[in-house]
C-alpha cells in the first residue's frame, strides 16, 4: 500500500445535509449513544458500562453480515450539548481499528441570499476521525467507510 501506509495516522471525514428537520431533533438521536442501531444497519447497541450520557460511558455494537460477526466497543470522551458534538474512541473490535477516534457534530444549514437570508433550512451531520492505518485498507477505504455510514445514517431517520 504506498504511501499512505507511512503517514502516522489516517484521518477521514464526511458531511451529510439534512433538509427539513431541525439541529436539535438529529442532535436528540446522536447525543443517545447506545442506540447506534437506531440509525445504523446494525444488530445491536447496548451499554457496557458507564453513565448513559456521560463521558467513560462505553458502548458495545455487533453485527452479523455472511455469517461473520463485526464488534467494537467505543467509549464516549466528550459530550457538548450546547454544540452539538461528541467525541468518541474504539477502545476494542475485531475489524482492525487502532487508535480510533471520532468526532460527530450537528451543524446549522442555512440559506445564502435572497429574501431567506440565513434562514435555517435543516442542518448537517458532520462525521471525522483519526486512527491508525488499518491492515487490508486504503485510505480511501476508510474515508469511503465513514460516507457510507453517514449516508446510512441520514436515510433512515430523517427523510
């Protein structure tokens, strides 16, 4: 894998706009941080240990595609309510992800010019992180895997 693979860490990044529904309604479903398969094609979500809502809070999802079962566990580092954002790491998997850390954000979407200036017409989801390489993957890879998932995200639950 060239040069890529000689960088220290990858980072990725992926924006999602959501027309029509508000900051705080995405934001109630994001700040819930055991219910990932609420939004997200997973078999479940559910608290390992912690204080829902409160940073150290670590959460376990799996998934079943093929017969082979994908896990991780993400422990919650920050939550700020008034901005709309959470950070998170992966503190365990089995999918090759070390060093993992994530940064979701619920951002105003607002209209440029015209009579509706800066008028709100929804908001974005804005999904980053910053890891390790992962063995078997490109950088590309990653920053597809991070779209995908935002993608999936938006789809459900706010269309």
């Amino acid at each position: 894998m060239g040069e890529e693979n000689k960088a220290n860490k990858w980072e990725g990044k992926a924006i999602v706009e959501v027309r029509g529904t508000d900051e705080e309604t995405v934001w109630s479903v994001l700040e819930d941080f055991c219910n990932l398969q609420k939004w997200l094609p997973i078999d479940s979500c559910y608290k390992f240990e912690g204080v829902e809502g409160e940073p150290g809070l670590v959460r376990y999802c799996a998934s079943t595609k093929k017969g082979i079962v994908k896990w991780f566990k993400e422990k919650l580092l920050t939550i700020d309510h008034a901005q709309r954002c959470l950070s998170y790491e992966i503190v365990d998997n089995n999918m090759g992800f070390k060093n993992y850390v994530g940064i979701m954000k619920v951002l105003p979407l607002q209209t440029n010019g015209g009579d509706d200036a800066n008028k709100s017409v929804g908001c974005m989801i804005e999904w980053e992180c910053v890891c390790d390489p992962i063995e078997g993957w490109s950088l590309q890879d990653l920053r597809s895997y991070i779209g995908h998932f935002i993608e999936l995200a938006y789809s459900p639950l706010f269309k």
